[in-house]
C-alpha cells in the first residue's frame, strides 16, 4: 500500500528508510508494521528457530535452479547482461529418502551472506546473528524423491527488497498439500541474494532496484510508474519459471533459456507439474506481479495478491480469472488509503474474493512474523502472533488454489467463519 507519509514506526525496520523514500518503502513495509521489527525481545528464545510444521500429507522435497533468460536484458543493470534469477522450487516428496537411496539432507534456509544482508537491511545486524536465520530449521529436504503423479504448479514472488526465503512457510505448506512451488528471486531486487558465479563461486545482487526506483525522475509519481515497470518484469519473469519448468512457452515452442541447478539430482519438473492447472501469488510488489502475469499469460488460471498495492493494474484478458486479494485491515479495507484495490476490485469481473485481517501488519503473510514470535519479539501495530499469521496466510491461500486449480470447494472462502475471526469478507 501507499503511504506518503515521513513518520514511521519506531519497531519498523524493513528497510534502509534513510535511502528509500515512502512510497519504496511502502512497497516492503506498508507504512510502518513488522512483526519482526526491532523491539527488543522480552525474553530470549529458547530453542533454534523453525518453520512451522505444514499441515498436508506430504512430505517436500526442494531444489535450487539458477535461470538466465537470453531473450531479456536485465532491466536494472542491462550492462550484466541476460535477466537471471534464483528459484526454489518446492515439490511433494515420497517417503523413505532421497532419489539417490539415502537420507536426503534438510534444505537450508538462507546462505550467511544473505543472512547478513537481510538483518542489515532490516537493521537489525546489531540486535541478531545471521546464525539465527541461517540456522532456521525447515521442514523441506535436498534432493528428495518426488511424489509420482503430475502436480498443479503455483509461482511465488517476494515482496520488494525480500529474499525468496521469506515466503519458505507458504512455500512448504502448500506443496505438503500436493503443489509444485517455484520461488522466484528477481536480481537486483533484494536485500542481497546469492547467484552462481564462475568457476563454482558465488555473486551477491543487492538491491540496485532499489536506488532506481528511489531517483525515478517526478517524485512519488514517477517512483508509482517505476514500481509499475517493475511488477510487470516480474510478471515476465513468472511466465520464464513457467516456460523452464513444463518445458514448453505459452505458445508451445521450446524454451530458449536454459535450467541451471545448483543440484544436479534435481527432479525432471515437466514430468512432475500439470501444465493445465498453474497459478501465481506474491507478496506486495510480487503478489501486484503474480496478478499482472495472470493477463498477460493465458496458462495461469488464478492469482493471489498478499497485501499488494496494484501499481500496475490487471490488464484486461486477466480480469475474468479468479483473484484473491488478502491483506492488512488497516491498510487494505474498503476505505482505506490505497485506492488501487478498490479500482482493481471493480475491473474484476470473474470469480474474486476481498479479505482483510484484524491486528496484521505488511509482514503477517511471510514467515517473518512467524520467526519474530519465536524470538518473542513484539509489534503494538500488528499484534496479530506470528503463529496465527501462518496459520491464516496457508489456509486461505491454500484453500483459494484448491478450489480454482483443482475444482475442489472449499467452504473456507464462503464467508466469515468462528475459526477465523480476525478475516473480514468485503464486497463493495
């Protein structure tokens, strides 16, 4: 959401606000709420941090790809040449090891370096240790034997500035559920992400997007116009992960880009994924992106924005396909300062739901409300626990692709229930 505003909360720390002006930061912190803002803790935690034990049948494996599209030049740094991403993608696994016979080993959660950046860039790196998010246990496993069966694919992108990890919760939810999950790191787009160097080293991007969007020539207005830029290269983006994982583009041609995995035991992915039920999601700018994708790409048959202002609208051939907008009840209800989501929520004219959550702030639908909680970390603005926030965030995202990949009801996003009293249905 857009929040033109200088004061921000003192428990904030999203982002280096002294280099980012309030609309930059309103794409990564929605005017001031983080669950894992820097208040003190009240008490130390006793036990490493997790994720969060998902709730399906599955167990998950996960992989690592390096994707360089030839077709595209980086849009922030066109010197570096083709556009290059980092992806997890995420898969239900078959029980009893991994696809070599032995024990596959727990997928970490982020590289030290990247850790180091994040906790900078949240200026937190004076308070914790980046063995604290590097040491994050995850319920995922390296190289593990894929489920047999074809699977319906689902993309996620990060919020601006974030690490594709923070979105590792949702992530592993949805694919214990039976989903194959791709997510995608967009270069120069984050804190700081680790790419595949030469010679088996390593590159960190940091978030170059950042200083570009925060010197976009006509104030707010042309920072609006920037961030709209962004989310639809993002979109493109999402339709390249589409294109390598299944193995053929939109228009049934050959990919031309080319699979580069960080594991060579990775999965063959078209073998695993139903190209006939793909959806996208996103947090903030990414869940604007996974929106956009959705008319600019006719094989995504449903979208869902996490609390993202639509800087660049739907286009029109997406309009007709199911939406789910999920977001702060401060910052995203009817009346609220971003006027985007009324606008968006006219033009729609397919199957949609509007929900807002009591007591959320920008980060309630990424794991770092969730970490934040097991630190005991406390936010007055968003109060909402980091348990419950994962909790909400998998049952209505996952709910919402069970019902328009899989053509399964799901009375959860009927109307309001007594098990969720803090999700608002809006229709107005």
């Amino acid at each position: 959401m857009i929040r033109n505003r200088t004061r921000r909360s003192a428990v904030t720390a999203l982002l280096a606000l002294s280099l980012l002006s309030p609309t930059v930061a309103a794409c990564a912190e929605n005017g001031g709420s983080s669950a894992a803002g820097q208040a003190s803790p009240s008490a130390p935690a006793e036990a490493g941090l997790s994720l969060p034990r998902p709730s399906g049948a599955y167990e998950i494996g996960r992989d690592t790809l390096h994707l360089v599209d030839d077709e595209r030049r980086d849009p922030w740094v066109p010197s570096a040449g083709s556009r290059e991403l980092m992806v997890s993608v995420f898969y239900p696994a078959g029980r009893g090891g991994s696809g070599g016979g032995g024990v596959s080993a727990r997928a970490p959660y982020l590289a030290t370096k990247e850790a180091e950046l994040l906790l900078k860039g949240q200026k937190l790196d004076k308070l914790y240790d980046a063995e604290q998010l590097t040491s994050v246990r995850t319920n995922a496993r390296s190289a593990a034997r894929p489920a047999r069966g074809k699977h319906p694919l689902v993309v996620l992108s990060p919020g601006f500035t974030l690490h594709r990890a923070t979105l590792s919760a949702l992530a592993e939810e949805l694919a214990s559920h039976g989903y194959v999950v791709a997510v995608v790191d967009h270069a120069y787009e984050s804190f700081g992400t680790e790419f595949p160097g030469a010679k088996d080293s390593s590159r960190i991007r940091t978030c170059v997007a950042c200083e570009k969007v925060e010197d976009a020539p006509g104030g707010d207005a042309g920072e609006k116009k920037m961030l709209a830029k962004a989310a639809r290269n993002r979109a493109a983006d999402i339709s390249f992960v589409m294109d390598e994982l299944t193995g053929a583009k939109s228009s049934g041609d050959e990919p031309t880009g080319r699979p580069r995995p960080a594991d060579k035991r990775h999965p063959d992915y078209a073998a695993l994924i139903d190209p006939r039920r793909i959806g996208a999601a996103g947090h903030s700018l990414g869940g604007n992106a996974a929106a956009v994708a959705a008319g600019t790409d006719h094989r995504i048959r449903a979208a869902a924005n996490l609390d993202g202002t639509f800087f660049a609208p739907v286009p029109s051939a997406g309009t007709g396909r199911p939406v789910l907008m999920l977001g702060t009840r401060e910052g995203h209800n009817p009346r609220a300062e971003d006027v985007t989501w009324p606008r968006q929520w006219d033009r729609l004219h397919g199957w949609k739901r509007w929900l807002t959550v009591a007591d959320s702030g920008h980060l309630t639908f990424t794991d770092l409300p969730i970490l934040g909680g097991q630190l005991n970390m406390t936010d007055p603005s968003a109060p909402l626990s980091g348990e419950r926030s994962g909790q909400i965030t998998a049952a209505y995202v996952t709910a919402f692709f069970d019902q328009n990949l899989r053509d399964r009801h799901r009375p959860l996003l009927d109307g309001p229930s007594k098990a969720n009293p803090e999700v608002t249905f809006h229709a107005p």
